[in-house]
RNA sequence: CGGAGUGUAGCGCAGCCUGGUAGCGCACCUGAUUUGGGAUCAGGGGGUCGCGUGUUCGAAUCACGCCACUCCGACCA
C-alpha cells in the first residue's frame, strides 16, 4: 500500500478530549474517529488491526471446536422476557420500538437468543457438547463511557456460548476455553494471567478473568511471579484429549492470582517476597460457567443416555476486540507512539523512501515493495514527498514493527537501513538481505 | 446519576474578567528554495464563536435555560 494513496489521517497534536495513552495514540494514529461519547468509527489502520485480531480469535476458537456463527443485533424483547432478563437488564440496554410498536432491544449480550437457536435444533447428549460463537458490535448504554474505545457504549465482543450434558461436561468446555485464551493471547504477544473472578449467585471455581499487566492499568492485581515463566500450549495441545487440557488448567490455576475485588490477604501474604507480583492490570477476556441459569427458564433441554431430560450445562466466553486493541496499546508504546506486536500490526514494513522522486530511491524502493509483497507481507510504502522527520515521526506513530529506510546515500552503496521499531537498532543490509530478511518474518 | 471542567477554522489554543470590524500556531491551497528526525520564505482560502432566549444602540464577551464532550466517584467488558 502507498501512503500516497491510502487514508492515514495522522494528528501532531494531542486531541483535548482524550486523557489516558491508548485513546490518545489510536487517534493521533489515525486508527479511529470518535462520533459521540463511547462511539467510535475505525479508519482503515484501525480496521487492519481489528482485523488481525479476530483472525487470531477465529483461528483458536476454531482450533477448540467452537463453531461460528452469526446473529442479529436487534432482538425481540420476549426472548429476554423468557429468562427474565428484560426487566432485570438495567437502563445499559438500549430499548427501542419498531414500526408495530413491539419491544425490541439492541443486543448487550447473546445468551437468550443462542439459547434459543439451540433449543430448536438440539435435542440429543449424542450431539454434545457444542460451543457456537460470534463476533459482533454490541451496544451497552454505560452510565459513563470513558479511555476511548477501552470502556465504549458500542463495541466488538466474542463470545462464545458451551452446551453440554452435565457440570462435568462443561467443566471440560470451560477448560478448552480456558487453553483457547491463553494461546489466543500469547499469539498477540500479550502476557495474559488467568484471575479467579467472583461468580455472583452461581458460585463454584468457573470463572476467571484474564488479566494483562500494564502500567496504566484500570484495576490493581496480584499474582504469583511463577505466571511470568509458564509456558502457553503450542498449536499441537489436543483439544480431544480432556485429562491433558485439565492439566494445563489445573497448572495455570494453581499459583496465587487475584483482581483487587478477590484478593485475599492471608493467602497473599504466604507468598515469598521475591515471588509477589503486584500491578496494574486491564481485563481483556471473561469465561463463565452459569450452569442452567438460561436452559431452565428457556427450556433448553436435551435427553440423555438415562433417557430423560436434562436441562444443558452452559458458560460463556467473551473477549472484546475493540478493548483488546486499546489495552495492547497500553501495555505496548513508548514516547513515540504506538509499538505494535508483530502478529497484530497493520503492516508488516514501513518503507520510507527518503527522497521520493529520486531516481534510484524509487527504483529500489519499488523492487522492495514489490518483493515483500510477493512474500506475503504487508508492506505500508511511505511514498510521499514529506521531509524525513516528517516521515520517521510518523513510521514510529503508527508503530509498525519493521521500518526499511531507503536513502540516496544508502541506495549509491547498495544498502538499505532497516529499523526496530521496539529496540531502536539499527542495521545496513544489502538490498537481497533485506528481502530475505523481512520476507522471513513470521 | 453525584462532583468538577471544557465548548471560538480540520487539530491545539488566545480573546471573555472590563461588550465596540474574530485572532495565533499547526494543517490546507499557489509559487520558490529545501531533503536523515515533525523545513524556510512569499502569497492565499477557510468561522451560524455549541444551541436558544434575554439585557443592550451593539453580545464570542453579560444573564438564564438547554445540549455536547472530558475528568473524579458509583458501575462495568
């Protein structure tokens, strides 16, 4: 992609309206347009990255066995009767009429209509278990939208909805969740902790929130430094195989881990010294066993080997893109700007022809672009006659992880300059090297 | 929803107290000179001063009402 014909439309300046890094480095970055309180348009930078972190999101999700699908925003307002929730919902849930005058809402969450699609068709323990997700905006009327799209009214979530016979059942699709996020998170270069989270009225241990730790953190959080060294599932963990994925649970569940709301300081204070990692954290992911709180008023039911009926085991599992983004901003950026994870960046290669114009710049830079691209990277070609302060400014902003510099200088030796953008080093390569080099990456 | 604050050109701001032709920087357009860390010079375009009502000969400026946005708190992914 050329600068020259793309729409980056960067900011020098900090915007006034937006206070914590994230919020103020996605707009100077040009990655999204703000509309209203809590309500956000993604320019295309944006959109590139949203889009490489739900690819990730698909990838393991489907590696776990969930299945995609998608459903309506606005639903009827008598499915959520069923569960009772239409009246229980607060003022978050956006409540509107259509033409007939019935009650309709804006979707804040799925699990009446999942519930719903799955009672129609699924009436078998023989076609369990079945995890059905979706990716999709969301509107939650927040009392106080606030952080850019980190805390929004409408936003991206995933979640994924487990059916299963019995607790047991859905003791093992939580688990499979469970090894699906932290593989979802490391693939981001996020270091993610699993936090046991409160279960309300349910009760029992199904409930974590994964916790990221950066310095501007929402909320203080507590864990074992014995979490900073575990290692994440690779692609072969099996899913299929029950016992293995309790054991990695069983591993990431087991050192001390707590959110402020959970911390309990008897059992923190039985921690060695060295051992106690105390920090800023963002919560990034949500997973939830609740049991039949839904299948039972919603009469979800399937018949069991017994011959009877039983009402489903269900959870819930939600990740937030569009938070996800902000929080990766917030664990990852420096003076700058933004430093993107190589997994997620929008592009893989800044290259800033430093002379646009000159004869040999554009040649070289021209075989660059046209070589990267063939080797399947994304190449953003900073083509424009701006100054190269102007340039490096904005290579450094918008954080791609790679920037290849090529300059007169360079280009009469047979050399390019390629830049981390994370360490700052710097290297000359020959123009093969380069390609080989930057064609390599993962 | 309680508390605090801000609305003036695309962005960042001054002007308001003490009413009298709407300004600065960046960005944008034209031309020239520049080219390794957000260039320089010359010229130019762009504003219902958040909205409404009132006071006044006259309102960005004073009064009242409303709206929007931000921050702190309660709440939440």
């Amino acid at each position: 992609m050329r600068l020259s014909r793309y729409f980056l439309p960067i900011l020098k300046e900090n915007p006034r309206e937006a206070e914590i890094v994230s919020h103020r480095l996605m707009l100077r970055a040009g990655m999204i347009r703000q509309q209203g309180a809590g309500s956000f348009s993604w320019l295309p930078l944006g959109k590139r990255v949203l889009d490489k972190v739900c690819r990730i999101i698909r990838e393991e999700q489907d590696r776990s066995g969930a299945l995609e699908i998608m459903m309506p925003t606005i639903q009827s307002a008598d499915l959520w009767r069923e569960s009772g929730r239409y009246d229980a919902y607060g003022k978050e849930m956006l409540r509107i009429k259509d033409r007939h005058e019935r009650d309709m809402l804006y979707g804040p969450t799925n699990e009446e209509m999942v519930t719903d699609i799955f009672r129609a068709y699924v009436k078998s323990y023989k076609d369990l278990p079945l995890n059905l997700y979706h990716i999709q905006w969301k509107f939650r009327d927040e009392v106080r939208p606030r952080f850019g799209v980190m805390r929004s009214r409408e936003f991206l979530m995933k979640d994924a909805y487990s059916f299963d016979l019995d607790y047991e059942g859905a003791k093992e699709a939580y688990h499979r969740m469970f090894v699906a996020y932290l593989r979802t998170f490391t693939r981001m270069g996020l270091q993610a902790i699993p936090m046991r989270a409160d279960t309300g009225p349910i009760g029992g241990d199904l409930s974590h929130e994964f916790i990221i730790l950066a310095e501007t953190g929402e909320s203080q959080v507590y864990c074992h430094r014995d979490y900073l060294g575990f290692e994440v599932p690779g692609e072969d963990v099996d899913f299929g195989n029950a016992a293995e994925i309790a054991g990695i649970v069983g591993k990431w569940t087991t050192p001390y881990a707590a959110t402020d709301e959970m911390h309990d300081e008897a059992a923190w204070s039985a921690i060695a010294g060295d051992d106690k990692v105390s920090a800023r954290g963002i919560e990034v992911g949500h997973i939830f066993h609740f049991g039949e709180k839904y299948s039972k008023p919603m009469n979800a039911s399937v018949t069991g080997p017994d011959g009877k009926e039983h009402f489903v085991s269900m959870g819930s599992y939600g990740i937030g893109p569009s938070r996800l983004i902000a929080a990766i901003i917030e664990a990852s950026h420096d003076e700058n700007g933004i430093v993107w994870p190589e997994s997620i960046s929008p592009f893989d290669v800044a290259l800033i022809n430093m002379k646009s114009g000159d004869t040999e710049c554009d040649r070289v830079c021209n075989e660059l672009e046209a070589a990267l691209s063939a080797a399947g990277k994304d190449v953003l070609y900073d083509d424009t006659d701006q100054r190269p302060g102007a340039k490096f400014a904005t290579a450094d902003l918008i954080g791609l992880p790679w920037q290849l510099i090529v300059s007169p200088r360079g280009v009469a030796a047979g050399e390019v300059e390629l830049k981390n953008r994370k360490t700052g080093e710097r290297e000359n390569l020959s123009i093969a090297a380069a390609i080989a080099r930057l064609g390599g990456i993962a």
